[in-house]
C-alpha cells in the first residue's frame, strides 16, 4: 500500500483530502500541530497516523516509508500572516524547503505544494491590470501570506531535479464543509452571516474577482498530481479554481442557494472598506495537462454546506475556532496568562502562602 504524509493535515482541506486518499486506499501518515485540535480527524481518527509536531522541526524518521509528501501546513490566510511576518516566513517558505531537503535526502521524490492564487492580486481600480492570469503571468506579490508561498515555489522549483518531484498547486479561495470547518472563507463567512445576522455585506459593493473552488475538488486536484505520470507534473504549477467570479455574482448565487434550503438573506453593499484583493485565473493548464476539471458548484456546495452545519451542529458560528486570526490571537492571549496562573484549573504556583 501506498503511504503518503500530510503536513498539516488536520487543517479544513487536510481533513478532507486525509478522508478521500483513505478511500482510495493509501496508508496516511499526518503531521500537524493541531492547532485547530484534532476534530477535523474525528471520523478517521483510527485509520491515520497522526504525529504532533511542528513542521518547522520535523521529528527524525517522519519520511520513513512515505511514498509521497502533501505540504498543506504553516499560516493559511492574510491575516495571520501579517500578524505575525515572522512565523509566517519560518512556516510557509523556510519549513517547506526543509521538507523539502528531507525528501530529497530520504528519497521521497513527489512533493506536492499548497500555494494560493493571491500571489496574482492585482488590486482593485487598476483596470489595465484586470485581465486572466495564468502560471506563467509575472505576478509580484507583497503581501506577507503570498510572498512567503511565491518564495517557497520558487526555492522548490530549483530544487527540482532527477531525483526530486515538485509539484506546486495554486488553489483559488475555497468553498464548503470540512470537519475542521473555517467560516473565514468567503463563501463559508456569507453562509454564516445569513445564519446569523440575515444579511451579508459586499465590501466595495463586490467588485472585486476571485477564483473560487470547492474542498472537495481541492482534494481531487492533490490526488491527480500524486497518481499523475511524473513527467506531466514535475516542476509544474497548477492554478485550480472551478470559476473565476465577482464577489457581487457570488453573493446573488449564495442568496440563491439559500433560498432553495429554506435560509433568507439580504444582500448590503459597503463601500467604506477598501483593503479587498482582486484576481481571476486560467485554470486552462490543470485541464490540458492532467484532464482535471473541478465540478462541485457554489450553488451544490452551499446546499450540502447548510446540510452538514444543521445536521453535524456546527452552529457555535462566533467560536473563535473557526476564525483564524481570532483562533491564534487567542492562543497567545491564554498562553500569556497561563504563563502566570501556571495552568487553568490545578492550583497554581504562589510565592508567599497565607
Ligand atoms: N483555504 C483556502 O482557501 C486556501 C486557498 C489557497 C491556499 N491555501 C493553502 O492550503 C493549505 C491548507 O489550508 P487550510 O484552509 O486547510 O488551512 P488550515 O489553517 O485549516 O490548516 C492548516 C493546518 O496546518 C497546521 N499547522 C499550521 N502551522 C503548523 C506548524 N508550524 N507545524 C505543524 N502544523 C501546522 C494547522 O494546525 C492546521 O491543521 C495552506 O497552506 C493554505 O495556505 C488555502
């Protein structure tokens, strides 16, 4: 049976492709730090390996017996990025390279990448820069999320040679339930505020592009370049979006998904905020090259979206957990205070007793 690891496959999209190459059959070994907890793995939890650690240190022995290597770990949005530049850069680009030298040392060829369309961000307002991008368009990223996953492409590709397989997936914004779920994803976050407040805002009136695509086609990418020939993927990269939309189209395509499951909401434009990003991409390559073509709607995933909160109860909408700025800035803010009460229930450490 075939192994393969999945660094930080405990996370929204590693819950979900863990579940799918199990049915496929092959062996999976996790590695995560599990700040989100394990919950995503709940289902499967028996049938994984699961090695808690962080992928900056990756414990001696991990590639052992690994077929292949997923890196979907380190800080997944924005936000966390700038929060903190520095454990971003550690996780994103210098710990994906080290993986990437243990690979090679070990002799695990195939290493697939989780990069992010929003290195192509353009911006809003520029309209001479308001074309497609494909994988070959220049793209100058600043923001620190996708310079840190440009940077790591870029060392990964030099590192290909004819002993190492790299393999780099540039996934648009993605859509759906996983049971590590995130309701900080646009499409996730309107299904939330229609729950919760019954409405849902579009910043800058929806102006702005992005591609989007479903979990469950995410996972499907990462499975077709692991069973692909090597020669068709290796030293590739892949955008994978199922459609490029405005975020105004999408907000009328949610509304109308909800609608049909019985949960109404109001659309509200905001032109007050302005820190939105702006891309759209060919997904031509993925298709030609692999005959990969993502097919779970909006429309389909936010009906099945509506179906698992209600029936699995994820409808604890404001938990931090689910958010992941607010889920690490808590962190830090426990850890600061446990650092003085020494833990949360045990009688803790007193300088003077009465
Ligand atoms: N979700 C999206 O829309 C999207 C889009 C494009 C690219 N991506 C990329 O895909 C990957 C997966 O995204 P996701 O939505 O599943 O994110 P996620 O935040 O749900 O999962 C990340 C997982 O990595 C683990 N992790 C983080 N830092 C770690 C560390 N230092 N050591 C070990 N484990 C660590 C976390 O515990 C978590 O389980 C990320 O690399 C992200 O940048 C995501």
């Amino acid at each position: 049976m075939r192994k393969v690891l999945l660094v930080g496959g405990a996370g929204y999209v590693g819950a979900i492709l863990a579940e799918e190459l199990l049915e496929r059959g092959y062996a999976v070994k996790v590695l995560d730090r599990l700040y989100y907890g394990e919950e995503g793995l709940r289902d499967i939890r028996d049938r994984v390996e699961l090695i808690v650690a962080d992928m900056r240190v990756p414990p001696a022995g991990v590639m052992q017996d690994v077929d292949a290597v997923f890196n979907i770990g380190g800080l997944s949005n924005d936000p966390t990025a700038e929060y903190n530049p520095k454990a971003n850069y550690e996780m994103n680009t210098i710990a994906t390279q080290r993986l990437a030298e243990i690979c090679k040392r070990e002799g695990v060829r195939r290493y697939i990448f989780a990069s992010s369309c929003s290195i192509y961000d353009q911006g809003v307002g520029n309209e001479e820069k308001d074309v497609l991008l494909d994988e070959e368009s220049v793209v100058q990223p600043r923001a620190a999320y996708a310079s840190s996953k440009y940077e790591a492409e870029r060392i990964l590709l030099q590192m290909n040679n004819d002993d190492f397989c790299p393999v780099i997936l540039r996934k648009g914004t993605i859509y759906g339930f996983s049971p590590r779920m995130r309701y900080d994803l646009v499409v996730n976050t309107f299904v939330k505020s229609a729950f919760t407040q019954g409405t849902l805002t579009l910043h800058l009136g929806g102006e702005m592009w992005r591609p989007l695509v479903d979990v469950r086609d995410v996972a499907r990418a990462y499975i077709a370049c692991l069973e692909a020939p090597e020669d068709k993927v290796k030293g590739q990269i892949f955008n994978v979006s199922y459609r490029n939309m405005r975020i105004s189209e999408l907000a009328l395509r949610v509304q109308s998904a909800l609608a049909d499951v019985g949960v109404p909401v109001q659309i509200q434009p905001d032109f007050g905020y302005r820190g939105v990003r702006s891309y759209r991409v060919s997904t031509a390559k993925i298709t030609r090259v692999l005959g990969f073509r993502p097919v779970v709607s909006v429309q389909e995933s936010v009906e099945d979206l509506v179906e698992k909160i209600r029936r699995y109860g994820y409808t604890d909408f404001d938990n931090p957990r689910y958010y992941n700025i607010r889920w690490m800035r808590l962190l830090e803010e426990a850890q600061q205070i446990i650092g003085i009460t020494g833990s949360v229930f045990e009688a803790g450490p007193s300088e003077a007793r009465a």
